[in-house]
C-alpha cells in the first residue's frame, strides 16, 4: 500500500484518508470481459466451476479494501483488466480529484456485489461531499481460475460509460435556464426526463447564451454533442435564458404518459412550424431514443408507403386493394396479425384502418414501384435520411435505404432496414397532416441561423387521402380504443414492430389532433394501440 496510507475494515466500511495531487480529467475505457489480464497468485491447478459464495465476497472485499487505500496496483491485481484499471483508479483520485474514500460493501446477490461510496471532491478551497451508490460483478478468471472483478468503466461510478471522462474544474460551458415557449421556466427536477436533453443544450447554447460557468465535478462523454452530466456544483456559475420551443403543459402531459410502460418515448410537434412541443423518455439507461433511436416502426410506416403509392398512382384510398390471408414477395411469406379476417373486396381505405399487411406487400409489386421508390419518397417528400437535420440537439433523421429481395416488402411495413425514432414520426405524421415538410426544431432558428432541411412536400390530393385514412383508423380503426374521446378532428396510425430476440414486438403509435402531431413508441409493448397509443391520446390531449 501507499506509504503513509492506512485502511481499516470498521462497521463494514473500507476507509482511508490520502492526500490528493492535482485535478482535471481523465478518461475510462472498457476493458474486454472475461479475459484475465491479471498475474495469478502462484501456481498449481487452475480452479473452475461457478463461483461459490466466499469466494465472491473475499474478492469484493479485497479490491474495495485496495481500492480505499489508494494502492492503485493492488486493487487493478483483483479485476479482469488490470491495465485499465490502473488508469481509471489512479485518474479517480489524481486527475477526478477525489480523496477520503469510504467504500461500504452491501450483501451480494449471486455474483453482483453492490457497495456504496463516500468521497470528498475539492477545488482550488472549496470542497463537497460525494455520495453514491455502485456494483461489481466478480467473473473466474480464465486463466488463473482466480476470482476478479469484471473490470467496467461502471464500478466506479455508474453514469460512466467506454470512453468518458471525469472533470473536476470550470464547467466547459455555462449553466442555462431553459423557458418554455409561453416563458415558464423547465427545471430537470419538475421534468426528470428533459434532464438529458437540458445538458444537451446547455453544452450547445450555454455560452451563447450570455452565463458564466461554475465549478462542476462531472462527467464528459466521449460523443462530444452528447455534452456533459454535473455530478457536483462546487461554485454555481450564472445561467443565461435559452428560449425553447416546448410547452411545459405539453411536456409536464408527456412526461406523464411514458411512465405508463418501461422503455417509452413520445414526442409532439406543431404540424404548422415543426417545433418540438414536448420530448420524454422513460428509460433506465437515459439515453434520448425519441431523438436518436434506431428501430424498426412497424405499420406506422404505412404512412409513408401510402403516401409513395398514391403518388405512383398504384393506390388511392377508394381503390380496391384486396386483403388476403398470406402474400408471398422475393420467397419470404408475409402474414397479418393474428385474428385478422382476409378481406378480397377490401379497399385501400380499410387496409390502412386495419393494417392489412399482406395488401401493402402485393402493391408493391405493381409496375412502377422499385427498389428504391419509398428512399425516394422518404427523402424527397417527407425530408428523412439526409442526415442533415439541425433540431438543436443531436438527433437521428431516419434510414429508409433502397432494398432489395423481401426486404422491399418488409421496408414497406416498416420492418426491414427502416430505422426511425418517435422525432422522426411524429415528423411523418405533420407532413401527411399538412402537405409540408417542416424541420422539427426545439430552439428557434434565430438563435443560431442554422441551416434547415427542406423536401418539397405531398400533393394536395395526396394529403386529402391520407388524412381520411388516418381519420378512419383514429374513428373506427386500430387506433380507435386510443383515440375516443378526443373529437372528429384526428388521425392515427397503429404499428407493431417484430424485433429479434424479444417475446413481444414494440408498440408504436402516432397521431395528430388540431395542430399536434405525436408519436410515441414502447419497446415490448406489444400492439401499437396497447402500449404507445394511450401515451399518444395522453399528449394530444393536453396540447
């Protein structure tokens, strides 16, 4: 151990008190699990087998006892990644400026061994406590037979992830206050999941803002447009006013609605400007999905493949489209929900209501329609995939990519290759709604002069049958049971997203309702108007 440095086990506590050299950053990387990188005491036959309990609890106690102390080397020695390690225990104290740490170890769960932790962060006279609450998994080494701590950017502190890094010194941007469009101020403690989003703009908007920043232990991410999380205020710095364009009524609505399902996003747009009205999450991992997500949107991409073959003028909305049981595109074989009755006298009025899978697989086969014809429609009508989209904050536009094979008849039903996000969908909608593409935005243009995108938009006859479609689907449709209560003037569209590996598919739902379009998704949650339907009507209703 650290000359001078003395720990002691009292009341379940690992405690040490070290002088603390210097400040600034330092980076986290991952190490690779489950290969040993750690030298095995000695010799002899390498032990194997599931871990038994003393084992996990002798190695915990160890590292953490190593680790209180400040013996960087010794407590790197009982992890999986003993290189790593040294870099990210050593950078804890020296350049995260961290020192005083006790480490409490709480009854393990298997292999999971959850501790708590009680530091001191200090800079240039001012210092704070520092508490929270971490775990470590401890894994058999491979090679030694040993048992280790799986070495993760995480035991140290939990809202570290491979490659961030924690500062302790001035903020690297100034602290905002966030208004509303009507003025009302939204504080991440009345809006829990704006939280991120609010970081998000400080980092892109704070020293414009006209603030000055403060003293901050935090946490730098390595995507740099992802901006910063303050773990400790050490001075307070002075906030400029960011004028958003979300409605706290709308967002207060929308935070709300997800905690209704795990793993839900929602987000509402003005169809009339494309400005954000409201963005929510609830997701343990807190990452924006309704912004940046990547995933499949299931039959609310019948949208976009109406408006795509309407235009061809392969489809119109009184048209016959007949429904059957199966269609079979490219050797794949496609199916209709369970319980759905084959219709051959369907229109494509009813398919859309019903969300007739089989009926978009056959008109896309009809001539005219290529590989292609709905990237086109994605990008020249609707404005996605030009990854050029300047929200205010990172976001995601949408992939629709040209394929080929089953996937041209998957892509139409909004499995495949498609890729979107709540942002992007709710985006569809207003632009099926009103004809115009409009770039969503949550700050204003002129606060920046940002570039926008632009797409040329829908014909009028075109957005006619679009907006009868997703009237009939909100009335009488899937999107039916949602949607009552909420007047004559709306529109909907249900969708359930196939994923692989998951029991139940993912709920998406969008929808409009005066001059509100929304979109919400729940991973799992199973058919579009269960899950993300409700959380949907929730929003519209209060905008």
């Amino acid at each position: 151990m650290r000359s001078g440095a003395k720990v002691a086990l009292v009341g379940g506590v690992f405690a040490v008190l070290v002088g603390g050299a210097g400040y600034g950053a330092y980076n986290v990387v991952n190490g690779v699990s489950g290969g040993n990188r750690s030298p095995g005491p000695g010799g002899g036959v390498v032990k194997t087998g599931p871990l038994a309990s003393g084992e996990v609890r002798d190695a915990a106690r160890e590292f953490l006892a190593a680790w209180a102390s400040g013996d960087t080397d010794s407590a790197a020695s009982y992890t999986n990644d003993r290189e790593e390690a040294v870099i990210a225990l050593t950078g804890y104290r020296e350049d995260a400026h961290l020192t005083g740490v006790k480490l409490t170890p709480k009854r393990a769960s298997g292999t999971r061994v959850p501790f708590s932790v009680s530091a001191k962060v200090s800079y240039k006279g001012k210092s704070k406590p520092f508490r929270y609450d971490s775990q470590l998994t401890v894994v058999r080494g491979e090679t030694t037979g040993r048992p280790l701590v799986d070495w993760r950017a995480a035991v140290l502190h939990p809202s570290l992830e491979e490659g961030d890094t924690l500062v302790t010194g001035e903020a690297e941007a100034p602290p905002i206050q966030a208004v509303d469009r009507a003025g009302t101020v939204l504080r991440a403690k009345d809006y829990p999941s704006l939280g991120p989003v609010l970081e998000q703009l400080r980092t892109k908007y704070g020293e414009s803002a006209g603030g000055e920043p403060g003293v901050e232990l935090y946490v730098q991410h390595e995507d740099e447009d992802a901006g910063t999380r303050t773990l400790v205020t050490l001075a307070k710095g002075r906030p400029g006013k960011l004028r958003t364009t979300l409605s706290a009524g709308v967002q207060k609505a929308a935070e709300q609605a997800v905690l209704r399902n795990a793993e839900s996003s929602v987000v509402a747009l003005k169809p009339s400007t494309g400005e954000v009205l409201a963005v929510a999450n609830h997701r343990k991992d807190g990452f924006n999905a309704a912004f940046s997500g990547r995933v499949a949107p299931g039959s609310t991409m019948k949208i976009l493949t109406s408006a795509m073959l309407i235009d061809k003028g392969v489809a119109k909305a009184s048209g016959a489209a007949p429904c059957p049981a199966s269609a079979t595109w490219q050797s794949q074989t496609f199916h209709n929900l369970k319980g759905m009755t084959p219709n051959e006298s369907a229109t494509f009025s009813e398919d859309f209501a019903r969300s007739c899978n089989t009926a978009f697989v056959k008109l896309i086969d009809e001539d005219g329609i290529t590989d292609s014809s709905l990237t086109e429609a994605a990008q020249n009508d609707f404005g996605l995939g030009g990854d050029n989209w300047k929200v205010g904050i990172p976001s995601f536009d949408g992939s629709v990519p040209a394929s080929a094979g089953p996937n041209r008849a998957a892509n139409a039903i909004g499995q495949g290759e498609v890729q979107l996000n709540p942002l992007n969908m709710a985006s569809v909608t207003a632009t099926a709604m009103t004809g115009s593409f409009r770039q969503p935005v949550i700050v204003p243009r002129s606060l920046d002069d940002r570039d926008l995108a632009t797409a040329r938009g829908l014909r009028s006859a075109t957005v006619q049958q679009l907006r009868q479609m997703m009237n009939r689907t909100a009335v009488s449709g899937t999107g039916a049971r949602a949607m009552a209560g909420l007047g004559s003037d709306v529109g909907a569209k249900t969708g359930s997203a196939e994923v692989d590996g998951q029991e139940k598919s993912d709920s998406w739902f969008t929808g409009y309702r005066g001059d509100v379009a929304a979109a919400a998704m729940s991973q799992q949650g199973g058919h579009g108007g269960d899950a993300a339907g409700p959380i949907v009507a929730a929003v519209l209703g209060a905008g």
